[in-house]
C-alpha cells in the first residue's frame, strides 16, 4: 500500500490521483458509509480547503457479480436476479432483460402486455424520480420533510405494485413473451386514482423547492455538464438530456409501443444540478401523460405467448443486444446464447455506472458539500453500479 | 443507415492497411458485427466516430467474452488400406480451435439517432497475449468499462489513462468473469462458518473454537 | 422578494401538516403492529406445500425435483422417496422424503410456484418469521412447510378456487379412457 492509502497493481500505470499530489491538498475518503452516497460508494477527494481538486470514485462494495450469477442459472432464473439490480426500479429491469430475450428469441409479446409493460414502466419512472428528488433534497440538508412527502407518494405506487406482483420492490413481474398476472378492473380503478392524484402532488411539490432561494443556490451553476462530454462518456437518460441532448429511447428505439403515445421530451438548457433536478419533475408530468393515455387504450386479451416454453427455455443460437429507456438512462442487457439453458454471456449496462464516467469533471472546483449534491443528480444505485 | 458491408469497405477505404471481417450472427436479433484489428482499430474508430454519415457518437456498451479453447470432433471419411483392401473408413478428427478473450462496443449514434453498429477486437490468447488497444481516447464511456473487463477478464487495454482493478479489490488476483475461473475454498466468507464453508474455511484459517460452531450453541441453548 | 420562496415552501409544509389530520391522502401509515393492514391476494413471501388432508399421506408434490433444479438461489433440498405411496387421488407417487426450504437463502421469486406442474407449492402470505438463530431456524422442514388446503383457500382465495378447479378437471378427464397425464420432462 502506497503512502496515500491506494494499492499499486503491479503493471498498471501510475495512478493519476497520488502521481502528482503537491503541496498541502488533503486527501478525504468520502464514504463509503455515508449516507448521502446512496449505499456503499466511496469517493477519494483531494481538496484545496474545501475545493476538489482531484476525485477518484471507487466502487465494488456491493460487487456480487451478478453477470456470473446470471450465465451460472437458466434465462428465467435470471429474472428475479435483475429486480436486485437497481432495486427501485425492478419493473424496468425486468422489461429491460425481457426484452433483450425476446430479440435473442424472436418472441412477440401480446398486445395487452405490452400496455401492461407501459402502465408499470411508467409508474416506475415516477416512483424513481419522485423519490430521487426527495433524496436529493435530503443530501442538500432538508432533512426528512421532502423525502417524507416523496416517499408518500412512492409508497401508493409501490402498493400498486404490490397487489399486482406480490411484492412491492422485487417484483419479478415479467416473462419473456408477456407478464406473469393480469390486472383486473379494481387494480386499473386503483391506479387511475392514484394518477389522478399525482399532479396535484407534483404541483405542491415544485412549490416547495422550484422557487427556494437555498435550493437555487445550491444547485445553479453547480456541476454543469456540456453537451459534448455527456455525449461523448456515454451518458444517458435525465442526465443528458438536461444537457440538452434530445435521446430517449422511447422515441428513438420506439421499443415496446411507445411509439403509439404522444408525449414530450423535456430538455434542460444548462445542465447544471437544477436542470437535473427539475427535468425530473418534469418528465413525471410527461410519464403521466403517457399513463393516461395507456389506461384508456388497453386492450382485452392474452398476456402470455402461448408459445414460450415455462421450463427448459432454450433460445437459438446467437447474440443480441436490448435497451430500453430507463428511469436512471439506458439500461441493457447483452446476450449470447450458445444454445443451451443458460447464457453464455449475461452483460448488464448500467446507466448509474457509466453515468458516473463524469463524476469527477462535474465536481471539479466545486466544494465538498456540492459533491454530495452533484452526486444525488446523477442519480444512482448502488445494486446496479457494483452489479 | 449503411449496412455493414458498406460500412466496412468505406472504413476500409478511409483507413489503408485496416483489416475489417463481418462476424455474422445467426440469431434472430441479427446484429452482425465488425471484427477490427489491433493495429488500426483506433483509426477505425475514429473514423466511425466522425464520419458525417456515421456519426457513432454513443459508444453504449462495452463489454468482454470469453471464449474456451475448443475441440471440435469431427467423422471424416478417409480412405484407408486396411488389410490389403483400400476401405473407407470413419474417423474422429479433433480441430482445435484456440481459445481467445474479445472486447465488445456497441455503438449508436446521438446525432443521427441510428444503430447499433457492433465492433469486436480480439486478444491473441488468453494469458500473455490478452491485450487490446483502449478506445477510450475515442469514446470517454469505455474508460470505467474497459477498467471493468481489465478487472473481470484481465484484457490489458493499452493507451487506457487509468487501467486499475475498479469492482475487485487490488489485492485480488484471479479474473472472476473468465469461464475457467475457480473461486478459493473460503469465497463465502462467513463470520460463524458452518457446514461445508466451515470445512472449506478450516483449510484455510486456523481453528477459532471459541467461533466455529457458535451456531450450534445457540441452537442449543433455545 | 428573496425569501419568498422559502415562505411558500414553509406554507406547503403546513399544509401537509394540518391536512395529516384530515385526509387520508396525506397520513398513510398505520400503527403497526396494534394496526394492520390487510395484504393483497398476490402478495408473496415463502413458499410452503400444500397437502390436501393429512399433513403427511396427503402432500401434492411427487418430489420430481423441478423446483430444485429451477430455484435461482437454489434453497430448496429435495430426497426422493425409495418407495411409493397413494397421493391424495390414490394414484401410487413418489413423495419427497426429506424436503427442506432455506428461507434465508429463498428470494421470495415463487419460480418454483410457476415451474410445479402439480400445483404443490405455493407461497405463503407469513412474513413475521423473526427467530433467534441465523441457520436451523430458517430452514424449514417438511412437517413446517406443509399447510392445508383451506389455509391455502384462506390467503389466496382467488387463486386457490381457481387451482381446485383446473385439479378437478385433471382428474375428471383421468376417470375417462384417456392416456394418462404425461410425466413432465425434468
């Protein structure tokens, strides 16, 4: 171990963090057992004062390998693997795996599944967003209150999710070639009133932070990100496009049905904290849309193809590659399948992780209290960076 | 978008020397890919990353495979002089196919809302041999990717800036993700082993009585 | 003004303050454990076996060992039987011998509830399972895991109607000359 606390690999080049440490910089280990890192992540900060002036992410206290996990058990077996991922967001992990599979396959999925996968695609993107913002402004010192309300409202939806799939965060909710249970009518009647509720959440939300003097100092001018570089380091979802980049894939893949509903893509001008932070809020407006618009068209039907097999489920061989938009950025999964009943290679891509590329050039210059935010924007999980 | 073949003579063409070969991909996805070499797969990739017609801005994906030495045992038909007699004869032919570590990038483009573009590079072997040009002076977003397959498959990426272990810890020595991968006797670390960990931890760790077994003291005690 | 909107924020605060007390919307937690609430019929923890009347001679499962081999955690542990017995419809069956679940290693996924082609486990609706030991505590035996077929009817009614219904049919259609239902491949 070297004199600044990090470990020489044999072979590998120099380190750029302990290579030119000069003058009186101190370093800081933040986390990883702190709280406003979101789980187990560790971040080595040189600071001038209280300026960074060098920061090195470290990750792997969560490391479990799931790729392992998953080319060690069959294709189903994998599915409740995924909702561990980013565990607020198991309903777009699932779709995100169920898609790949079936491009791996060639399977169709029936017409009422596919509007199932919306409606619980969407819920899920409020329940993320809704609760990153209350975790945000927890990071920036509003202790409790925000989150309290978030987490109010997260929690009606995770209700939802409960009485579909029995289990409000683990859901294991989809199959390849459909979904598990069917919704009946008291479901729909359950989660048309908690989306006829939200905006008025949402309106009393923004109240209480769109036009707070010490949320807009925080969060202004904080940690901007070019369009450039978000471009170029592979970031994706909220984060890029409130640099002003116009990619989702909803509109760009079309994947599922999205192409059949009419929404918007909001886009930040900035890039700074505050975009991050209200682009959020208002592709929950957007997400509400498409939920209203999903509810009223679902149609009667199948959710399952009858044609795919529950046991010994054995794609062709071959490769493929399925993304869709999650609520944290691009989220896919990278087959291969060599014929047999487990992949050969079992790939995530996690948004959270790459997201994270630019960690350190958002939080240049900026003071240590401003990492803490600048890391709540990027918005991650630790299930899903470590894997 | 072009297809592949286009793609792949128009890179041809705007890098001389650049060997390029199409993998197919027989399943029904059908995302063929392109199988750059070592020496000029930088090039290439610049290339793909700014041709105006191109523009594969997004490098989405990176990711490492492992492929086994394989045999493959063949029935030939050889002709044969048994006993006086030339006779056709059935025979096993084994044709070994050595085993390589290959880096996978997929790309799509920001700009011009098109993909996936699949490239492969492939390591000469899996042990001295494992090493592949970086792309990440071309894409920023293989920098932590490529550190991942450094740390998962042991590909060193030559040019990388930073090329340490990033989900293991530094000490650690063997690469998890590789197909022959053995995981030591005392993986499952456990503070009050018991079972099959226990005896596989008792190899490894001197005794500690006062710990091992502990479970079974509760047990007793309800 | 600057302050203006920290004053606004504050009144969103009362309001929800004062609206706790007035709207259900508003105040959504229960005092657990005096107050409760009730699960939905999906709701799923541990899965357990269903056995019709007796606890012993009267347990679907044939230990064919799908759920074993289908488990992604792998926390089920299954021993065939040497001998066979009549099952609940008098067929002679294999029954499972030993047949323990590790419900700290069990994720809750009920893979195994979709993967049992004889309708023999479901999952349980149970979740105060706190015990005073990490390892043979949390592994349930045979005789724990089996429960009735009327508790099964009393957590998922639904469900359970439904799954007598589809075993009615099974055997109905058995009495006629028809060949008899194929042994799923393992």
């Amino acid at each position: 171990m070297s004199a600044t606390g990090f470990h020489e690999l044999e072979g590998a080049p120099p380190k750029a963090m302990n290579a030119r440490i000069e003058g009186d910089l101190m370093e800081v280990s933040m986390g990883p057992q702190h709280p406003s890192t979101h789980g187990v992540f560790r971040m080595n900060v040189a600071l001038d004062g209280e300026v960074v002036r060098k920061l090195k992410p470290v990750f792997g206290y969560l490391h479990r390998n799931h790729e392992k996990i998953g080319e060690n058990t069959s294709y189903l077996g994998s599915m409740p693997y995924t909702d561990r991922l980013d565990y607020f967001c198991s309903m777009t992990n699932n779709w995100a795996y169920a898609l790949s599979v079936e491009k791996l396959a060639g399977i169709e999925v029936p017409e009422r599944a596919e509007y199932l996968r919306v409606i619980l695609a969407e819920l899920t993107r409020l329940q993320n967003h809704v609760s990153l913002l209350g975790f945000l402004l927890s990071d920036m010192g509003a202790w409790g209150t925000p989150l309290m309300y978030a987490f109010r409202e997260r929690e009606k939806i995770l209700d939802l999710f409960e009485s579909l799939s029995g289990s409000r965060m683990m859901c294991d909710y989809m199959r390849f070639g459909g979904c598990r249970v069917d919704a009946g009518p008291d479901w729909f009647a359950r989660a048309q009133k908690i989306i006829d509720a939200f905006p008025r959440f949402l309106d009393e939300f923004e109240e209480l932070i769109v036009s707070n003097e010490i949320l807009i100092a925080r969060t202004q001018n904080v940690g901007k990100l070019s369009a450039e570089l978000a471009i170029n380091a592979g970031i994706t979802g909220p984060m890029l496009r409130a640099s002003g980049v116009n990619y989702d894939l909803r509109k760009v893949d079309g994947y599922g049905i999205y192409p059949r509903f009419k929404f918007r893509i909001p886009l930040g001008d900035h890039g700074d904290c505050y975009d991050r932070l209200m682009l959020r809020a208002l592709e929950m407006r957007e997400s509400l849309g498409i939920l209203n618009q999903a509810m009223k068209e679902i149609p009667a039907g199948p959710i399952m193809n009858p044609k795919v097999k529950v046991r010994a489920f054995k794609p062709p061989i071959g490769e493929a590659y399925g993304r869709i938009e999650g609520p944290k950025g691009e989220l896919g999964f990278y087959l291969i399948s060599d014929g047999g009943a487990s992949p050969y290679r079992y790939r995530v891509r996690p948004p959270s992780f790459i997201n994270l590329t630019v960690l350190e050039d958002l939080c240049l210059g900026h003071t240590v209290a401003d990492v803490m935010v600048i890391l709540g924007s990027v918005d991650i999980v630790m299930g899903e960076v470590d894997r | 978008m072009q297809s592949l073949d286009e793609i792949k003579a128009r890179a041809e063409a705007a890098v001389p020397g650049a060997k390029i070969e199409i993998v197919p991909n027989p399943g029904p996805a059908n995302q063929p890919s392109l199988l750059l070499d070592h020496e000029h797969a930088g090039a290439v990739a610049l290339f793909l990353r700014d041709d105006p017609a191109l523009k594969l801005d997004h490098c989405s994906n990176v990711t490492g495979v492992d492929w086994l030495d394989r045999k493959v045992s063949k029935k030939v038909k050889v002709k044969k002089v048994v006993d006086g007699a030339e006779k056709e004869v059935e025979e096993s032919q084994e044709e070994f196919f050595p085993g390589y570590l290959e880096a996978v990038y997929h790309l799509f483009s920001m700009t011009l809302k098109h993909g996936p573009v699949v490239i492969r590079m492939r390591t000469a072997d899996r042990a001295q041999g494992a090493q592949l040009p970086s792309l990440t002076p071309v894409w920023r977003s293989a920098e932590f990717q490529e550190r991942e397959i450094f740390d998962l498959y042991g590909i060193k990426f030559d040019g990388h800036p930073d090329l340490r272990r990033i989900l293991m810890w530094d000490e650690f020595e063997d690469f998890p993700m590789r197909k022959d991968y053995r995981e030591p006797d005392d993986y499952e670390y456990e503070p009050t082993p018991h079972d099959e960990v226990l005896e596989k931890a008792k190899q490894h760790y001197t005794p500690r009585p006062q710990l091992d077994g502990a479970e079974n003291l509760t047990a007793a005690q309800q | 003004m600057i302050g203006t909107g920290v004053l606004k924020g504050m009144a969103v605060t009362a309001r929800n303050f004062l609206g706790s007390y007035f709207e259900k919307d508003r105040l959504i937690t229960v005092q657990y454990p005096e107050e409760r609430e009730t699960l939905p019929e999906n709701y799923r923890n541990f899965p357990f076996l269903v056995y019709d009347n007796d606890p012993e001679a009267g347990l679907r499962c044939v230990a064919c060992k799908i759920c074993e081999k289908e488990c992604p955690p792998q926390c089920i542990y299954i021993v065939k039987s040497d001998d066979k017995k009549p099952d609940y419809m008098g067929k002679p069956q294999f029954y499972p011998k030993i047949f323990d679940i590790d419900i700290s290693v069990c994720m809750s996924c009920q893979i195994c509830v979709e993967v049992c082609p004889f309708e023999a486990i479901k999952m349980d609706k149970v979740f105060e399972l706190s015990r005073r030991e990490r390892f043979d505590a949390l592994l349930l035996r045979k005789d724990e895991l089996a429960k009735s077929n009327t508790y099964y009817h009393g957590i998922h009614p639904l469900e359970a109607a439904e799954v007598d219904a589809n075993l009615a049919a099974a055997a109905a259609a058995k009495k006629k000359p028809a060949p008899a239902p194929a042994v799923p491949k393992t």
